[in-house]
C-alpha cells in the first residue's frame, strides 16, 4: 500500500485487504467515481467517491489511476445513474417502500468491526442493510446504514426501531455517536455535544425560538405529547437498549411480531395521513407540519425551486409549523402560497407523510381571512412560470410537437368530448399539477389558464374539444403516473342521460313499495 503525496488518497495494491477503515481519507471539489473490484470475492464490489479540494489534484489523482496494479474499473455513465439516484428510495415512500437510514461517526478503525453486527441486527429484524461508509481526514469514518420499509404497513414499527438500535449498538460497543440529530436522536444530544455544548445550544435555541414553535422536539429535547409521551420520552434511552438487545438475541421473537403487525395499517395508508386511533379524530395538516425531518426531498421536486432556487414546501411547511404554534398568517407567507404550484410533488416524495396538499390549503384558507387575495399578483406569478422555456423543457420535459396542425371539427353548443382531470382529491400521484402545458397545444383553445376561481387550475370549454388527445399525450403528470391525471371521453349523449333517469325512478318505486 503507498500514499499519493499529490491527491493526499491512499492506494491498495491487488492481494491486499480493503482497508479503507484505517486510511486518513482527505475530502479534497470535481468528484471522481470508480468502482472496485473484490478480487477474493469475483462478484463483490465496492463504490468509490473521491472528492477533490482543486482541479489540479483532481486531474493528477485521475492520471494515477491507469499507473495502478489492477486500475479499478471507472464506471462512466454509471457513476452519473449512480450520484442522481442513490437516494431515489426516498422519493417512493407515497408510492412503495421508503428509505431509513442510520447515520453515525465512529472511529475509522472501528467500521470493520462494527459492520458485521449491524447488519445481523437487521437482518434479525427482517430488513437488510445497504451501508455506505465515509472516511474523513480527521480519523472518523460517517456510516450511513439505510434499508427499505414501508410506512403503509404496521410492520414499519419494527423497522422504525432499527436506527436508533443501530446508533445505541454503536454507541455502547464502537465509540460512535450520532452524525446528526433529527426527531429519533435528539435523546442523545449529550452524546454528541457534551454537557456544555448542549447547555449553550438550549441558551441559543431559547433566545432565537422562545416560543419552540419552530421543529419542535428535534435537535436537543426528544419530547412527546401527553402522559404516555412524556413517559416514553423518559425513558427512551433504555428502550433503546432493550430494542437493541431483542433484535440481536432474539430474532424468533421478533419476526413473529412483524409478520402479526405487517397486515396492519401503518401511519401512512391511505393518502399519506396518519391513521388515528379508533374513536380519536385525525390530526390536523398543521400538526403533522411538526413532523418535517429538513431532508429537503421536497425542493429538489418543486418547480419553484427548480426555476428560482427558492426552497418553497420546506419554507411553507415552517411556516405552518408556525400555524400550529399560534402565529397569525403574514404577507410574506401570502406570496409564498401564491408562488405554490398545487402540484403535490412535494407531498409525493416526502419522507414524513406529511400531508402538504391540504396543509397549504388549510394556510391559504386562513390567510384568505385576514388578508386581501391579489389575483392579479397571483396571475402574474403562475404566468411567468408557464412561459419560462427552462421549466417546460427541462422540468417538466414537454415534448414540442406540430398539434396546432389539426383541424379542428367542434359544433358550436355542443360537447362532443370530455376534457376529465384529477384533482388534489385524487391524491398526489395523481393531481393535476397546474404547469398550463395542455393550454398552449390545443388547437382549437379548448383548454384555458386564470379562468377559474382559483387562478392555478386549467379550466376547459368543453364545447371546443374535438377529442384530439394532445393534452394527454403532453401532460406530463400523465407521463409520469401512466395516464392518471387528464383523460379525453367522449360525452355521453342524451339518450345516455335519459336512460340513467329512467334507472333512478325505477329504483326509487322499488325502494318506495311496501313489504308485503
């Protein structure tokens, strides 16, 4: 094994065990990705991200690599697949499983003893393990254990315990701690910062938040609601432990409880919003906003942040934390709401559940109010997004196309077709995302934006389609979800409407005679 004094990154000759746990890895701007073959092991292999502090270095460690004894593989087109989507999992979890990651820092050397044991525990909890390992300049390796569940189901109750099993085997056997603490690991807030640390982080917190309206029970204080949260706030830490022990020692106690909780609902069936209790009534919008992990999911899929840079579902789902905290809706906010699309990309990818349709509606509809609706503010706004060449080919990828050649052949007064679109009641997956890329194909103006009560929502003047399909074929929520959102039918005609007339009175004298 030698040292490349210039790119400051260490080589391993063929023959000799990865021993990555114990190089003094330096993050050094212009990534280089390779991937490495195990030659022990024909069909393992390893992931590597180099990131370099100058181009100069960048260019003399991609230089070295053709000079090494048996050049690691340079994965090309693959290295790009893999940096884009290496946290797709994420974005699927409205849709399918989802992704939950431990994230922890311990002592490089320590990666290899503990990698073993933290993939038995979850494999004792009927999960598997996909790691991804950092080695930092410092000495520390940051270990990023992720694995799939889905939060539809009961079963997401034994996965959810995973991580923090995870950090507790870590930090009682292998000198880890937590990388960052979100909502399950702000119990260890004195692991990670020590005493005086955490006692200066509450003294900033309350001088900047005194009301803790903002991410309330995440970063220093894990705190739940109610007799039974304060309860098990208390004593989190321990079951913890307990958690911990069961899944390493008794796995045939566990996978019997996951197999009774998997038919079970879990906290996100149905259309993402928690499943209350029997005879409690469902939280409302504002308070699963308090459920926000900042992982920022959400912006990379907003329009707005695509076009603007400005980090819209993260800003309002703040802002309805503030909503629950009691804060009365500002003007600020009022624009921030018109710059939202409804699109629902956001509520899609979320990793939280939380429900962000009808929580920016509940904010608009408080803010509506108190405060005077500028439509014309609003038109402007959605206008300057549609015509923006950026966000129809390189967002939404609408295809450019001749449509505007087709004749078209509608009778005036008269709806040959149906123009049907899928709302937010229809979900996220399928909502219509309001981007007006139906409105400038068709050829006849059938479709038309700001003519609705809501100036977001494209409107149809059924009388003027001539059932040609462009909308669909462009629409590119359709493209996404398979045709869910904008569908073209031909209008029933009135023969259609009599006969359904003529169903409803027979059913009602059937209901109306008496039982003889």
């Amino acid at each position: 094994m030698w040292q490349d004094e210039d790119a400051k990154v260490w080589h391993a000759a063929p023959g000799e065990r990865s021993a990555g746990a114990n190089l003094p890895w330096k993050r050094v701007a212009g990534p280089v990705e390779f991937g490495v073959r195990c030659e022990s092991d024909p069909h393992g292999e390893a992931y590597l991200f180099v990131d370099f502090f100058d181009l100069v270095a960048a260019r003399r460690f991609a230089a070295a690599l053709g000079s090494l004894p048996g050049p690691p593989l340079v994965l090309g087109p693959e290295s790009v697949r893999f940096a884009v989507e290496r946290f797709r999992p994420q974005q699927t979890k409205r849709l399918g499983p989802g992704l939950i990651a431990a994230e922890i820092v311990m002592p490089a050397e320590e990666v290899s003893k503990f990698l073993p044991h933290a993939e038995r525990l979850a494999h004792h909890a009927g999960n598997h393990l996909d790691s991804e390992v950092y080695f930092l300049a410092d000495g520390t390796a940051l270990f990023i254990g992720g694995y799939l569940t889905d939060h539809t189901s009961g079963a997401f109750a034994v996965d959810l315990m995973i991580a923090p099993a995870l950090l507790d085997l870590a930090m009682r056997d292998h000198r880890g701690r937590p990388y960052v603490l979100g909502r399950w690991q702000a119990a260890f807030a004195t692991r990670k910062f020590g005493a005086q640390g955490v006692a200066r982080l509450r003294r900033v917190k309350r001088g900047l938040d005194p009301d803790a309206v903002v991410n309330r029970g995440v970063l220093l204080d894990f705190r739940l609601r109610g007799a039974l949260g304060r309860l098990l706030s208390a004593g989190f830490e321990s079951g913890v432990a307990l958690v911990r022990t069961l899944y390493q020692r008794a796995p045939a106690l566990v996978r019997p409880v996951r197999a009774l909780l998997a038919p079970m609902p879990g906290p996100a069936r149905g259309r993402g919003a928690p499943v209350p209790a029997s005879g409690l009534p469902a939280p409302a919008p504002e308070d699963r906003a308090l459920h926000c992990v900042n992982c920022g999911e959400c912006n990379s899929v907003c329009p707005i942040f695509s076009e603007s840079k400005i980090r819209l579902p993260q800003m309002l789902t703040h802002l309805g934390e503030a909503a629950r905290g009691g804060e009365a809706p500002t003007a600020s906010g009022s624009a921030l709401l018109d710059l939202c699309m409804r699109c629902g990309n956001c509520e899609e990818v979320c990793q939280a559940g939380i429900p962000h349709l009808p929580l920016y509606q509940s904010m608009q509809t408080a803010t509506d109010r108190v405060l005077p609706v500028q439509r014309e503010r609003h038109v402007a706004i959605l206008a300057a997004l549609r015509g923006s060449n950026r966000y129809l080919r390189e967002f939404l990828n609408v295809r450019p196309g001749g449509y505007g050649k087709r004749q078209p052949v509608a009778l005036p007064g008269l709806a040959r077709y149906l123009v049907l679109r899928a709302e937010n009641d229809a979900g996220p997956a399928a909502t219509c995302i309001h981007c007006g890329a139906c409105v400038s194909v068709c050829p006849t103006h059938a479709n038309r934006e700001f003519e609705g009560a809501d100036p977001r929502s494209i409107t149809t003047e059924q009388e003027r389609c001539i059932g040609c399909g462009t909308c669909v074929e462009v629409c590119p929520a359709n493209l996404a979800n398979g045709g869910q959102t904008l569908r073209v039918m031909e209008a029933p005609t009135s023969d259609w409407f009599a006969a359904l007339d003529e169903f409803d009175a027979l059913a009602g004298a059937t209901r109306e005679r008496p039982m003889g």
